[in-house]
C-alpha cells in the first residue's frame, strides 16, 4: 500500500472570508486515504477554527513568538520562514499547500528552505491584490512573488480571468498556471439556507452584501447607491444588510450616520449561517473593486437568489456567464449600483427569470467534487519525488 501524500495546508488566520471557508472544505473533504492534512496558520484566530476537522494538527507562528522589543523590517517574515520551514520539517511534509498572496510570500521561501514542493493559491486580481495589501515594498514583494510563482510546482488561479492576469503580470509560463474553480457543496447549501430564518420584515426590498469590512468589498460604494436610493430617489422600503467584520467597521457606520442611514442599513456582523439570510434576500449584492472568484455570488446563486456585482477585473464576469446569469455594474460606481437596485425593485419578476439558470449553472460547474479532485490530483503530481 502506498503512504499517504502528507500536505501542509498554510494561511494567515480561520477569519471568516472566503479562502479560509476554502481551506476549511478541503480540509473536510481531503481523501484520508491518500491524504494526511495539517493546518499552518500565523494567527490562531478566527470565526472557522471551531469547524477545523478533529484529526488536522494545527501550528501557528505567534503561538511560539511575542513582538521583538527591536523590530526592523524583514526581522518577522525571516521568523515566519524560519518556523514554518522547522514545521515541515519536523512533520515531514510531502507538500505545501498555501492560499493568498500574503501567505505565499512566507510559505514559498520555507518550503524552499526545507527542499519541499510547494503549491501557490492566487484568489484574486494580482496588481489589485498587491496594492491594496500593503503600501510598503510593493516593489520587493512583486519580485518575491515573481520568483514564489516560478519555483511552485504549481500555481492555482480560482478562474480564467484570473489566470490570464497572472501569466501577464508575473510573466508566468502558462503551464503554470492551472485553474481550479472554488467548488460549492449544494448539499451543504441547501441544507443551511433551510436552517432558520431572519427576521427580515414583510414590507422592506431586503438586499444582502455579504464579505469582510475592508476596501476591495467596496463597501463606501454601495453605501453610496443606498443613500441616493433613500435621500434622492426616495426609495424607502430598501433595507441593506451587511454581513461580516473588519477594519472599516467603524468608517462604514460613521458615514450610515453622517448620511442619515440608520434606519436602511443593518449591521448583522460574521453569521455562521448566511445562506439563510442569501435565501430570504431580495438581492444579494457584491460591489467589489477587485475578486478572484467570489464565494458570496456562487451561494446566492445556488440558493436562488437573484444576484448584483461590480464587474471587477476578474470573477464576476465569469461566474455570471457575461450577465446573462445576473447583472453585473462597472466597480466603484454608486450611480450604476444605484440604478440597478433601483431596477430589481421596479422589475423584480424579470430578475426572479434569472435564478432557476443560475442555479444550474452551478450544479454543472461548481460541483465540490469535481474542484476536490482537482486539488488531489495538484498536490500528489506536485509532491512526487519528494515522499520517503
């Protein structure tokens, strides 16, 4: 019998976003019989550390360290290197899997340090992606990222689009680039969006936008559409929830208030559960500047709910098939976002036309199985060669 191909799976935290919720699904549905899974995390945090699988060990970086009284720049990341490199070591790991730019940067020069292959994640539109990251050496860590890509066994991009803009941006070979879609588990969805029910009121248009509180949700956009709907337009039934958390939490609320907002907008904070809430929408919205392939529109999706997105670089676009499976808006735009709510409202039954494609658009391309296969058969082509 051959030995189980040992992968290290490697992310920042279990925060409630969409690539952690990835992770976590591989994680549960990783074949255990080819498989051994550990989990790399540097913070040991997060809404989805309760739904990590009994048998994964985890290990976190500021679990063993505390800040340096001295810090100069490139004194953490050499730390990360230097632990996780120590972890793959002591636990022999075959391969790494690692997702986000920001974990790249720490797991590629490990896994080089330890002589393990390494699989690299991209989840979305990499100029946007690095810029938005972090103001400071974006220089430096394009040509980290660069060198990262070209010595993985292999990079994944979550879409077409997005593999088109890494091979350009990281004058990537394209065989090395493949495209793994992020897979949907229906039977979970299903099963969720029937647990419960919000207490959405009967007389309110209810619109859901779901994602972390931070700039690449666009979340001042929409905020924007909602308060020419309300103050201008005079569109008072509409009723926005968002779901999630993060650094702009208090940015978005001062400007609910200084718009007189409080009584159209609802902060509902991180749900375990939203597809109840993507169920019971009206409209679920993503306003973002830029994606990968946005977790928020397959759900809604599969729960038959009609769907609104910016039309960033990559994701939307693709997932709604050009439009033709909802409607997509130019990013950063409060007018458009304005208008096509204001539509949904006025014309609901025409949206209500567009679901029942939707939903069998992702049974036929989104299948957890199919995207799980995939991701098996990545991580043992890529560890070859280097199991014991």
């Amino acid at each position: 019998m051959c030995a189980r191909t040992r992968v290290l799976f490697a992310i920042g935290s279990m925060a409630g976003g969409g690539s952690e919720r990835q992770v976590v699904e591989l994680l549960k549905q990783l074949d255990r019989s080819r498989f051994t899974p550990s989990l790399y995390l540097v913070y040991r945090t997060g809404e989805l550390l309760p739904e990590i699988p009994e048998d994964v060990p985890v290990f976190s970086f500021w679990e063993n360290h505390e800040l340096p009284r001295w810090n100069y720049p490139g004194r953490i990341h050499r730390w990360q290197v230097r632990h996780l490199s120590h972890i793959l070591n002591e636990q022999k790991a075959d391969v790494v899997y690692d997702r986000t730019l920001v974990m790249t940067l720490v797991s590629a020069p490990a896994a080089i340090r330890a002589r393990v292959p390494f699989v690299s994640v991209a989840v979305a539109d990499p100029k946007y992606d690095l810029e938005h990251s972090d103001a400071r050496f974006k220089w430096l860590k394009k040509r980290l990222l660069r060198k990262a890509y070209r010595e993985a066994r292999q990079v994944v991009a979550v879409s077409e689009d997005l593999r088109r803009r890494l091979i350009e941006y990281y004058a990537l070979s394209p065989d090395k680039v493949a495209v793994i879609r992020n897979p949907i588990d229906l039977a979970r969805v299903d099963c969720l969006a029937a647990e419960g029910e919000p207490d959405f009121q009967a007389d309110r248009f209810h619109i859901v936008s779901a994602g972390r509180l931070q700039e690449q949700k666009g979340y001042v956009h929409l905020l924007a559409a909602i308060d020419q709907l309300v103050n201008v337009r005079g569109r008072k039934q509409v009723l926005l929830h968002i779901l999630g958390q993060g650094p702009q939490e208090q940015m978005l609320r001062s400007i609910v208030v200084e718009r007189n907002l409080e009584e159209y907008v609802s902060f509902d904070g991180f749900q375990p559960n939203p597809l109840s809430h993507f169920r019971a929408a009206h409209l679920v919205c993503l306003a973002s500047i830029y994606e990968g392939m946005p977790n928020v529109l397959l759900e809604a999706m599969a729960c038959r709910t009609p769907v609104l997105a910016a039309n960033c670089p990559t994701g939307p676009r693709e997932l709604l098939d050009d439009g033709r499976l909802g409607r997509l808006v130019p990013p950063a735009n409060a007018g458009e976002l304005a208008d096509a709510i204001d539509d949904a409202m006025s014309n609901y039954e025409k949206w209500l036309d567009l679901v029942a494609a939707a939903r069998a658009w992702v049974e036929e391309r989104f299948s957890v199985e199919t995207a799980v296969r995939g991701v098996e058969q990545v991580l043992y082509e890529s560890s070859l060669g280097n199991q014991l």
